[in-house]
C-alpha cells in the first residue's frame, strides 16, 4: 500500500518521534507561536491526530524577555527543535526556548497532559536530546555553547532529570563528517552500539542526515562511510532540504525515519509552506549502518509500513470551525501571547470575538492574531466577521502572515468617518495599502485564496458578488525572501494602531478548503 509524503503538511519542522507499545508520539518546532510544541498520535506512521501542546501556559513558554532574541521575529525566537522521549511510564519533552537562551525539559504521566513546569538545565547550545542507557545513566546531546566551546560538533554529558544538574563535564563527541552547522543530534543504543544521527548542511538546501556509531556513548565515534544517508541536495526532487531526521523502530520491528524537508516552487526555488514532516523506510546494510529511503532519497509516494490500513480524515486539518465551542482547537495559534488573553468564545454564542491591542501585526509586541498553518499550496480560507471601527486607524480582518515583516492583509477600517475594506502589502521595511473600497455594512465576508505564485484577497457583502480587491506574490512571503524557520499563516486579527480597540471584532466562522 502507498502513503502520501509529506506526513504533516505545513509549518511542522524538526520532528522527533517515541513509541510505547503500538502508539507513536510526535512533536515538532513552534518558534514564536503559542501554544507551543505540537504533540500528534498515531497508530500507523502515516495518519497522525494532534493530541495537545506541551508548552499551554505562559509559565511553560514565556516568549517575552528582556534579551536580543525578544527583538527576532516570530520566526526567529521561541521554541527550537524538541525531543520526545518515554521512560518508566512518563513522557520527557528537552527543547530549547530561543527567547531566553535557555534548555529546559517538561514531563506529564499522560502525553495529552497536563505536562510540567520546566526544568531549567544546566545546559548550553541548542537542539537538546536524551537517552536513557540500560545502566540507568541519562545522556543529554546537543551543539556548542557558544564561543567558550570553539570546537563546532556534538556535545554530550550525563545530566540528573530530577534536579537540572550536570553528573559530568561536557564533552566533544563528534564533529560531524564536514558539513556545515553540525546540529540536530539524536542518540540511540541499538544492541551494544551507539548510534549517533545529526544533521549537516544548514536547515537549507545543502541540508542532510549523517550517522556515526561507537561501543561507547562517548565515542570515539566512526563516521559511516554512507554518509550523507539522507539528502536532496543538488537534485531536481520535488522535496528539498531534507534532514533534522529521527530513526524509530516499529512493533513490527521495521526501521523507519521521520525528517524535516520542504516542496518548493519556481526558479529559483522558493517555497512559503515551511519545513514539512515526512516519512520514509529505512534499512541496514550488511555491515550496520542504517540509510533513509532508496540510497538517500524519498519521494512523495512511497511504500507504507505493512501496519498501515489506509488514509483516514486528516484530522489535523481544521476545514471549518463556526466557533461553537468554549475553547479553540489544537490547531489555532497566536502570537508569543496566550490565546485567552485576546480572544473569547463566550462573550457571544457562536462567534469568535477578538479584542485588539495597540500593536498592530508589524508590531513585536502583543498582537490580537488568531491564526493556523497553511498546509497546501492551492486553498481558500474565507470567514463572516462583523466590525464597526469607532476610530480612524482601527482594523480587523484577515491575514496571510509569514512574520512581522512580511504579511498581505485584507481588512475594514475607517477613515474620515467611513468605513473601508482595505488590501495592503508588507514586504520587508516596505509597505504599501493597494486599494480601499467604501463599505456600508458592519458584516463582510473575507476571503485568501492561493495557488503555486499568488496570494488572491476578495469581499463580498451580504447578498452581493465577491470582489477581488488585491494580490501578492508568494515569492515575498517565502523563506527565502522573508528569513525565519516558520511557514505562512492564515488567520484574524485586530488592532487599534496606537490604542487599545474600542469594539471588538467577531467573526462567525473560519473555512479552510483546498481546491
């Protein structure tokens, strides 16, 4: 049986993968975004259903701080490539929070929570993982500290889960096998030996997975003469910039791995989704060394495990949500603030109310966004929302947001003590409102529609035609043009540009279709 790459489609970068029994457990980056750290389930590999977040309280996941890192970008700061792992009966989640340089593990009994405060751990550099050894001893991997560890490669120490601290010194372990930014480490023990994956290359185009293994966790480490055993590099593959892997063993004993890549457009390449999850077999050769897909490669249909009974609804794919529940879906996100700060559901039945702040959707700080990943290249979302600005500047409405620097918006304002539906461009230290319509409705429907080069924006009003009112290239809200590790967003927002909004803005649906 054939299953569809990728996996997770959208901004689910740098995946990590446990099993207990038969249930598989996935997490993935969120940057910027809260709730952070997605956790999906799955019985097969292939079908995966969003259980919960790690990081849902802003004790778990501050993504303010008085550091550089508070003036990045939503693609830039917050929650960098977590690793799951189950031990003894509980779920352990490492990860580094970008916002304030800091590692910190999380655990929960249940992986639908609740999970713990961090612990904070004594711990430099980024991409954190563990592995618990036979003997009882926790081995913490990750990159350089910083200019005090010189030597660029794996790091690696025993570490006491319970208090934070350290059981021995930091040690280099490997340097990779000569690419660029060795980083995204994973160690396993398989029989007697360790097995050390990492990625190479930069999270770009260069981007691939290598292995060393050693009888010692602390090496010496012997690089596989295979290496890269995963990479696109310098193809013409529809999937680019493969690597940050994870290697799971299925309960039918097959090898499997889960990796990061992208499918971009164009040429030369741009791609606005992020960096997607997928899957692909893995097999050991004669001599013990393991290689992701057919030599190096995967594609977007490949053979299933024999588990795998077929595709089920995709469940993480949120279609339509008419908001007639108390609490929001696994799927929303808004900016580094909690949802509930910004938004209600009950202050009227049915519809979604967002109340703005004084920033607006340039602004680093709180923003009033609601919004989810876009998982495919040709969809349309559209919403209901009903709005009447009190005050000139004042704007609610929807948009396609990659990050503060780089987002088209569609939205009603007022000027002059008229009401205006507006489109406008944010590219870069660039802006520009394109057009503005009069409108004489408080209600409007809004609509994104996308395709492989174009963002297309449209209203209508109640009982009249749609009117296109703007578009924007895809190519500027690419990573390539925009920077960040995250994809596009489509979502709501509202904002008072300078003052708290006066009225809130209700909007009595959110559709997502893909066409």
């Amino acid at each position: 049986m054939i299953y569809s790459n990728p996996i997770l489609k959208g901004f689910y970068p740098d995946p990590s993968v446990c099993r207990v029994g038969e249930d598989y457990y996935l997490v993935t980056s969120s940057f910027g975004y809260f709730p952070g750290v997605p956790i999906f389930h799955s019985k097969d590999l292939v079908n995966w259903k969003q259980i919960g977040n790690c990081l849902n309280r802003e004790s778990q996941l501050p993504l303010f701080a008085n550091h550089a890192f508070l003036k990045r970008h939503v693609g830039k700061t917050g929650i960098y490539a977590p690793t799951i792992r189950y031990h003894h009966g509980k779920f352990y989640v490492v990860t580094t929070n970008m916002a304030h340089y800091r590692n910190y593990v999380v655990w929960a009994e249940q992986p639908e929570g609740p999970w713990s405060e961090p612990l904070d751990l004594e711990w430099g550099g980024i991409d954190p993982s563990l592995l618990f050894d036979d003997d009882g001893k926790v081995y913490i991997s990750g990159t350089s500290a910083g200019p005090d560890e010189p030597e660029e490669g794996i790091y690696q120490a025993e570490i006491n889960l319970e208090t934070g601290k350290l059981n021995s010194e930091r040690r280099h372990i490997w340097k990779g096998s000569g690419g660029s930014y060795p980083e995204g480490p994973h160690l396993y023990k398989i029989g007697n030996v360790y097995y050390l994956l990492i990625a190479e290359g930069g999270t770009e185009y260069g981007h691939m997975v290598t292995v060393a293994r050693s009888e010692q966790p602390y090496g010496p480490f012997e690089s596989c003469p295979y290496n890269p055993i995963l990479t696109h590099r310098n193809t013409n593959s529809p999937i680019q910039a493969t690597g940050h892997a994870e290697l799971i063993q299925a309960h039918d004993d097959t090898w499997w791995a889960i990796f990061l890549g992208i499918r971009p457009s164009g040429y030369p390449y741009y791609h606005q989704l992020g960096r997607e999850t997928f899957l692909a077999p893995v097999k050991w050769t004669e001599d013990g060394w393991p290689i992701i897909g057919e030599q190096g490669r995967v594609h977007l249909e490949m053979e299933a495990p024999a588990f795998f009974q077929g595709n089920l609804e995709n469940q993480i794919q949120l279609k339509r949500d008419d908001f007639d529940s108390e609490t929001l879906s696994f799927e929303w996100n808004s900016i580094r603030s909690p949802i509930e700060g910004i938004c209600s559901l009950k202050e009227r039945s049915g519809w979604l109310a967002l109340h703005g702040t004084e920033f607006g959707l340039d602004d680093i700080e709180d923003k009033a966004f609601i919004g989810r990943r876009q998982q495919d290249i040709n969809c349309r979302v559209s919403t209901l929302m009903e709005f009447n600005p009190k005050e000139q500047g004042e704007e609610a409405g929807l948009t396609a947001f990659m990050n503060e620097n780089s987002h088209y918006d569609i939205a009603v304002t007022s000027a002059n003590g008229k009401q205006r539906v507006m489109f406008r461009r944010r590219i870069g230290s660039l802006w520009k409102t394109e057009r503005e319509d009069e409108i004489e409705s408080d209600q409007i429907i809004l609509s994104i529609r996308t395709n492989k080069t174009n963002y297309l924006f449209s209203y209508s009003l109640p009982g009249q035609e749609e009117i296109e009112i703007g578009r924007g290239e895809c190519f500027y809200l690419s990573t390539e043009v925009a920077g960040g590790y995250t994809g596009v967003y489509l979502g709501m927002y509202a904002a008072g540009n300078g003052s708290s909004l006066q009225t809130p803005a209700y909007f009595d649906y959110f559709e997502y279709q893909i066409e």
